[in-house]
C-alpha cells in the first residue's frame, strides 16, 4: 500500500493517507501540485506535501470560508477572492445573486489548470461571466482598488513561505482601503488546538486595522488540528449577524451554525489575554 | 526519532505522534496498555494502539462528557461512571457540590493503577470519600440497581471489542431502568466525520428505549476525525437546557458552549434520514 505522508512543519501530529492512485505530481514556479486518490476522501490537491481539498469534504471548508461574510454583509456586490486557485471558494461566493464581479486572484495559474482537470465539479464556477481571473500577487492586486470592495476573501496555503505576505499589517491595511464602508474581510487564520500563537497574531495584526474583528470556527478533518479557524476584519458591520440569505441550499453551513461558530465572547477574550489555561 | 502510529481500523487518516520517551508498556487482562511522551502533548495514555488521553487537551473531553449532563439536570446526587479508568471523568463528576455518591465501574483495574501512577492530576478524585470504585463490567453492574441514578456516563473505548456491550438496546435499556425520572445518560459516540454510520446507529438504538435523545459534538484533537459526538438518553429533560450552574471553573465548557454543542434541529433530521449530502 502506498501512504502519502502530510508535510507540515507546525502540526504535532503527523497525518497519512492512503494512496489508490497517483493522478497527476508536477512542479510549478511556485510550489509542488499532487493529486491522488484516497479511499474514503476520494480525490485530494497536495501543494508543497499539505492537503487543501478532499473531494469528499471540500464543502467543509468553502462553505464556511465565503458563507459567513457574505451573509453577514447586506449586499455583496464585488468581490476579491485571493488564493483558492481549485475554485471552490468562488463556486460558493457565485452562488449568491446579488454578486456581479468576482476578481479571482491566484499567484499560481498551474493550480487553476490542475483543478480544472482533476476537480470539475469544485472549479465549476471559475469560467462564470462575472469572474474576472487575474494570476498575480494578491496583495499587488488589493493595493490597486480604492474604495469599492465589498468583500475580499483570502483562500491561501498555510501562513508559510510566499502566502506570509498576506497575513501582514501592510496587506490587511491595503484590504480595508479597498473595502466600502460596509466591506468585510476573512482569512484562514490555522487551528486553535495546534497553531494558537498564529490565531492570536492574526487577531491582533488584524486589530491595529480594522474597527470590527472577530474569530470563527468549522470542524475540518484534513486540516492539521481540524478546530480551524477564519479571522474577519471588518469596517463597521458585526459578522455574527446575519443580514441576509442568499436562497442558496448548503451542506455545512446554516444560520444556526452561523450563529454557533463565532468562539464565545468569554473564551475570545481569554484567548486574547493568553488565558486560556490550556 | 521514534514515532507511535497509532492502530485505527476505522480512521480514513493515520495518526502518528513524535515519542520522546516511553514510560510505561504492559498488557493487563483486556488491553495493551501505554504510556509516551510526546513534546507537544505531554504524556499520553495509549489503550490497544489508540490514544485515550494526553496530558495537555484530555480536559476537552472529559469537560464536554460530564458538564453538559451535569448541568441540563436540577440536582444530580447519584451518578454511575462506566470506563474511564484514567479517572478524568469522575474528576470533573466530583466538582459538582451536588454529587454524594459516584460508583465508578471501572472493568480494568490496571488502568486505574497506571493512570494514578502516570497522570496523577487526571486521577486526582479516585480516592475522594464519595467515590466507590468496582472494577467488574459496567453492563452488569447497572442491571442491579433501580431507580435510583441521576445521571450515567460511559467513558468507554472506541466501539469495538469488548466495548460493544456498552453500545447495545439491552445495555440501554439496563441503564434506563437505572435512573430516577429527571435521570440521563451520556456515552460517547465517535466522529461525524469518519464514524457517521456508527453515530446514527447509536442515536437510532436510543430512541428505541429514552423519550428524549440528543447529540452534540466537540472538537478533540487526538480523536480520529476530531469531530466527535456524544450521545444522550433522557427520561424527559431536555438536555440542551441548563438547570444549575455548579459553580466551577471549566478550561473549555462553558453555558455558551453548551448552547452551541448540540447539532443544529434541521441538520440532526437531515442525520439521522441519512439526507446529509456528504
């Protein structure tokens, strides 16, 4: 039996899987791109040795990254999803109807022609009329718009190597000058059980910038740590409320998850205060 | 480096650990029983190749074991705890000023003996006054008593070997007949992610005997699929309902919490019609 064994340098536990078959392995300017088989998961994108989609759970993860802002916010018109090159991130936010333009920023176009291929069913909304693919540096892209934004979603590998630059105070302040007054931004900020020092930094950098900030969470079996979490930057508007449903039908997400996932209050804070005592 | 790469026959992902000492390695009646250092989680406590407790997070589950029960009944003064021989469980029990008598039924007296050796915080209330420990199967011990139980709480293994009797109609029914009208019962109930047929099938056989049944989940980082359910049986209370507040401190169980752990109305019907989607 063939094993894939995880590369990642933060995660205490080391994950493998079993390998059925190995579909494609080939080596981009940016980074290693893997797709293999697995039993249970079905087919899953490796970049660099670290699993970013299952098919069988990629919803998970999609669902809870774009779902959250956009019900949250009253009327997503534009929006920047930077990362997230398999496409899944944008199939999610296109379901919404009130979105008109999607500028899709991914670094490496290997990964979009990768999902393409291999996962139709998850790059599904890439060639949408409302999408607009620009392969470049994201943090370049945001630094370009002034103003009207709606959303800016971030869908990158883990805050490791070139997918840093977006996790710094220089680029969070680039994403509020791009955002209208009721913009909203989110990230992946890694797991409360293994990365916690990240989550608290990202929450920190991200409140020297924005007015509104909040912490999230979603139970993801292939994520090292699965208690994962996104961080939300926002102008004005509280995240946990929401203002809008999209008529959209989802697996994972709902309101009453909406409502649920935010950390408690208590618990924010002591996280905040390095109290956590644990 | 020495690494443990742990025994599941159901996790879809293998789980390995770093090991930086081996502590204690023996075999009692019924198990292999282990004892590792790990740098991130501390001591881990090892039962047939698969990881029970660590050092650093066992207070994930065994808070979200008892509190939840703990705190939906009025006044819980007589409980039975069934396995968890680390005594992790009885522990949090015992926090309760409520609680006069715990009968801690316990099949493999070495755990307990290995557990007060090795994790003498986690063992901490086996010797208190109020605890009456038999090492014999719980099955059987719940068959003797009548209607005089507040609570029942099952820290068994996973559900396999000699575990099974702790998961079946006539095991339930026992532990029915046990509890007083306010009285409920908790057991785990393995991941939603890898052990979803296994999570229905015990929500399934426990509407076959308790009035009211429920689920809700917490996220546990050595647990395979880390998703992870437990069951509850009640004779009427609503468990979602907090009826007394013990006055503790608690790490990760909080009212809050409590109000967010179980599975949302509309996704545990989708569950249990097997309609989830995934």
């Amino acid at each position: 039996m063939i094993r894939f064994y995880e590369k990642d340098p933060y995660a205490p536990i080391q994950y493998s899987y079993e390998v059925t078959r190995i579909l494609y392995r080939g080596r981009s300017r940016f980074q290693e791109i893997e797709v293999v088989e697995n039993p249970f998961f079905g087919r899953m994108l490796i970049l660099d040795g670290v699993v970013q989609i299952t098919q069988k759970d990629e919803f998970f993860y999609h669902e809870m990254l774009t779902h959250v802002v956009m019900s949250a916010h009253p009327d997503p018109k534009k929006v920047i999803v930077i990362g997230g090159g398999d496409g899944g991130t944008v199939r999610e936010v296109l379901r919404h109807r009130s979105v008109e333009k999607v500028y899709f920023i991914e670094i490496d176009e290997e990964v979009i022609n990768v999902s393409k291929k291999f996962f139709p069913s998850v790059a599904s909304g890439i060639g949408d009329k409302r999408v607009e693919i620009k392969c470049m540096d994201g943090a370049e892209f945001v630094r370009g718009r002034k103003h009207d934004i709606d959303l800016v979603i971030v869908d990158s590998t883990d805050i490791v190597g070139f997918a840093k630059s977006l996790f710094t105070k220089k680029f969070f302040t680039s994403i509020k000058n791009s955002l209208t007054p009721n913009g909203m931004f989110v990230t992946l900020s890694e797991s409360l059980h293994f990365h916690r020092d990240i989550v608290v930094e990202v929450q920190k950098t991200l409140k020297s910038v924005f007015p509104v900030v909040d912490l999230y969470t979603a139970p993801l079996a292939t994520y090292a740590g699965n208690w994962w979490t996104f961080s939300v930057g926002s102008m004005q508007l509280d995240p946990r409320e929401i203002r809008r449903r999209g008529g959209i039908r989802t697996k994972y997400y709902s309101p009453d998850i909406h409502r649920c996932c935010f950390l408690p209050g208590e618990m924010y804070d002591r996280l905040l205060d390095g109290k956590l005592g644990w």
